[in-house]
C-alpha cells in the first residue's frame, strides 16, 4: 500500500481507520530512512547522504534561498548545478570524471571548467604539441614553464627557457620551446583550463 | 530523543482511548525529526515546508549506489582522516573527493593563497619576490606530499623580460614523512634586475 494522504475520513470508523493509519506510519518511517538517519536514532532527522535525482529544469528560488540539483550538463550526463537566489543564473558545479594519477591530470572548476595540469617529459627544442583529454569546447588558457632535475643552476645562468603555449584546439596546444644554448633533457609544469 | 516513533500503531484492537496518545506521540515525533535539517512542518511559510535549511552529512563507511541519472553527495573519511565531502555523478568507481582540506581556514593573504580542487588537490597560488635570478626557495604551506603542476609567471616590465625556470624539491617532518612542498624559482634571460615579483601556481595532493 502506498501512502494515502486522504485518511481517516470524518466518518470513518477506528476500525477502519486502524490500518490506514498503520500503513501510513510505516511508510512514513521507510521513506524517511532514505537520505536519512532513521527515526529513534542518534542524529534522526541528519542526512547519510543527498540523492537528487535529475529535474527537468532548474527550480525557482526565491529572494533568501538558493538551490543544488541535478540536471542535465551539456556533455549529456547528469551534472550537478548551483542556482543563486531570486531565479539567479545557475552555474553547473561538476564534471563526471576527475585524474588524480600520471602526467597528465585533472580537475573540474565551477562554471563548468576542465582544469588540466601536469608535466611533460623530453620536450623537443622547437615545436611541441600537448594533446587534452577529454576535449573541451574551448580552450580558454594554457600555461607552462620549464623545469628540469636534471639540469644545475649553474648551467643556465646564460640560457633562456622562454616557452610560449600557442595554437589552442579544443583538444590541444602547442608550445615553443626555443632555448637560447643547447641544453639536455628539458621538461615542462602546464596548467590549461577549457570550457566542458 | 524526547520520545520514540512507533511505525506499528495502531494495532487492529486498540481502542482510540489508546491510540490517541501514540497517534499524538508520532505526530509529535515526525515534526521534531524533520525539523532536523528541513524546513519545519509547521512553518508558517507554506512553500517552504520540506525545503532544506541545511543539510549536516554523518559520515559513511561505504560508497553509495546510484541510479544511472542520479547524483549523490556523503561525506566519508578522506585520505587525511577527516571527514570530507564526496560526490558520486555515476556509479561507485565514478567517486570523487571533493573538499579535501580543513584544518586551518583557506588564506586570504594575497601572497600566499590555497583551495581546494574536487580530487583531492590542493592549489596553491600568490607571489613573492626573488631577491636574486636564483634559486629561490619558496616553501608551500600547508605542506603537500606531491606536486604535480607550477607555473611562474614574472610581473615585470618588458624591458625587464626573464624566461622563469622551476624545480621541486622535498623535505621531511619530525617522523620521516616526505612532503614535495618547495619550489626553487631562477630567472634565465635576467637582465640583471633583482626584487622581481614572481606570481604562481602550484598544483599538488596533500
């Protein structure tokens, strides 16, 4: 039986009404175990976690609130969004992946923004291309310096590592690595950030 | 807990004299519960009864499961033993560590700032000024066990233009614990000038 939020009637006799009112309580106090820690309990009433469920549309907030839902992200997947209050722009929170492991890793910002950074090994001097995964819709900076461990301080006191990202891609960029000696093995830090 | 909710009443020979006081007691029960986190039953503001004022996230042993359109936000232990906010956009392989960071309050000092980033990374950024073309050590605080991203950036003149170059080094704490918390900074291409304000961007896991 399903909750019936239309019981007792002023009619209704208590032996009719016994069930009815049985079958509510119960519900009450298994629906609310979900999301939350159940009645009786110490903490009843806090929440063990927060499933939203995905909306169709972004719900009105009035003057005093503002909202976290879920709803479809623009890559398709369910994401969560953020909307300010008075009906304020809402802004998509997440994305569905991050890397935390290798060279190349990543995060998510607000907005919704991909965060890649990393390292890459044994750059050539002249041209080099940094491939992003996953894809963004524009990439929107890219940043790198050179480092090295491999190389002392003494060595370069002449040299210069100057190195210009360039030519961004939705799912790349380059950069120009032009020394002005000829230095052995040379890495590089990178940060880019693109639109999800 | 002032009293306890009884999902089993009223039984089928109970007289109303008897149910009265545990219908009462229920009603009673499912208002003080809920007004735990939600917006209370009986807010005068119609609309706003089961909204959520906040929502206090007791810690979970495991990971959740989700529908395939679901989300889910819990907190767990993190990998620095404190509890942490997670968010779980698909299944339970999908976890990820939000906030991963508490101890001390984020910086606002303009020269040394950090946050958080969802992973468990922590980014650091601010500047400080080279007192040479190098090195110059720079420590970051709170101390990170990996850093896996710098970026310099010099705030010169273009006459002054410099080429930064960066290493990483590690230090341990009292108990041998290993942190890549410092940045060595030179200048290449220097002109000569010191005193130069280097900003950065420091990327690592604490």
């Amino acid at each position: 039986m399903t909750y019936n939020n239309s019981i007792p009637n002023a009619n209704d006799f208590i032996i009719q009404s016994q069930g009815q009112l049985l079958n509510n309580f119960q519900d009450i106090f298994k629906a609310f175990n979900i999301n939350h820690v159940p009645m009786n309990q110490e903490n009843e009433g806090k929440h063990t976690l927060t499933t939203l469920e995905r909306q169709g549309g972004a719900p009105a907030t009035a003057a005093d609130e503002c909202a976290l839902y879920n709803l479809l992200g623009t890559d398709a997947q369910s994401q969560l969004f953020y909307r300010p209050d008075s009906n304020g722009v809402q802004i998509q929170m997440s994305y569905q992946t991050v890397v935390t492991t290798g060279l190349q890793q990543r995060s998510f910002m607000a907005g919704p923004f991909i965060f890649f950074f990393g390292r890459v090994d044994n750059l050539n001097v002249g041209l080099n291309t940094i491939t992003l995964t996953p894809a963004v819709t524009t990439l929107l900076t890219a940043q790198a310096v050179c480092t090295s461990k491999e190389y002392a301080p003494s060595q370069f006191a002449s040299q210069g590592f100057a190195i210009s990202p360039t030519n961004f891609t939705v799912n790349s960029f380059d950069v120009v690595f032009n020394p002005t000696g000829a230095p052995p093995k040379f890495n590089i830090y990178y940060l880019a950030i693109g639109v999800v | 807990m002032t009293n306890t909710y009884d999902p089993n009443i009223p039984q089928p020979l109970d007289a109303l004299a008897d149910s009265q006081v545990d219908l009462l007691s229920n009603f009673i029960k499912m208002s003080e519960v809920f007004a735990n986190n939600h917006i209370p039953l009986e807010s005068a503001t119609t609309a706003d009864r089961g909204k959520h004022g906040e929502i206090e996230l007791v810690q979970r042993v495991n990971t959740p499961l989700n529908s395939t359109t679901n989300l889910s936000l819990y907190t767990k232990e993190g990998t620095d033993i404190e509890s942490q906010l997670y968010y779980l956009p698909k299944d339970p392989n999908s976890e990820i560590q939000i906030t991963n960071y508490q101890n001390y309050d984020v910086s606002m000092d303009d020269s040394r700032i950090f946050t958080f980033l969802p992973g468990g990374f922590i980014i650091y950024f601010g500047f400080f000024t080279m007192t040479s073309a190098g090195p110059f050590q720079f420590e970051l605080k709170p101390r990170c066990k990996t850093i896996d991203s710098v970026i310099l950036s010099p705030k010169l003149p273009a006459s002054q233009f410099v080429a930064p170059f960066v290493q990483t080094t590690s230090t341990k704490d009292d108990e041998g614990v290993e942190y890549e918390n410092i940045v060595i900074a030179f200048l290449t291409r220097s002109s000569g000038t010191i005193n130069q304000v280097m900003q950065y961007t420091v990327i690592g896991k604490l």
